[in-house]
C-alpha cells in the first residue's frame, strides 16, 4: 500500500470508528494528544453520539495527494430531541 493509500485508509477508518462506531477514544490514536484540534474533534463527536440515531457517513469523495488528503462527507441521522433548538422532526426527508 502506497503512502497515499494509507493515508486515504486512515481518514476512512476516522469517520468510520469516531461518528458510525463511536470509539472516541480513537481520536487520540490520530491526534496530538492535548492539541487544540484533537480536543475539538472529540468534543464535536461526544455531541453529536448521544443527540442522533442512526448516524450514517458517507465519504463522497476521498482526494489525497501526497501527505494530504480531503474527503467531502454527509452524515445523515435523526435527532433524538430537540437539536440546537429546532424540533425533531415527524420524519426523515426522503
């Protein structure tokens, strides 16, 4: 596997393992730990587990080039209460 794939590899397994499996944990595995950004993907994931069912991420597009890689993703859920003031709603858009 080139550098390229398993730095493509690793952002797959971020999104699956941080928002579909919810390991948290896993964060610090990827992450500085300590750093600013590694305590902002945490707290951002801690929110979003308990406030959505059925979380689902899909990686639309995974472009990596080097050492960097950029992946444009939708999450799709429900929320289970009321989120950031706007009430749940009867049911999913299709």
């Amino acid at each position: 596997m080139t550098d390229t794939e398993a730095n493509k590899a690793a952002v797959r397994r971020y999104f699956n393992e941080v928002y579909v499996r919810g390991n948290i944990e896993f964060v610090r595995e990827l992450f500085v730990p300590g750093s600013l950004l590694a305590g902002a993907v945490e707290s951002g994931a801690r929110t979003m587990q308990p406030a959505y069912s059925d979380l689902q991420v899909t990686i639309e597009d995974l472009i990596a080039e080097g050492e960097n890689v950029v992946a444009r993703v939708t999450f799709t859920a429900t929320p289970l209460d009321n989120c950031s003031g706007i009430p749940r709603p009867a049911s999913r858009p299709s």
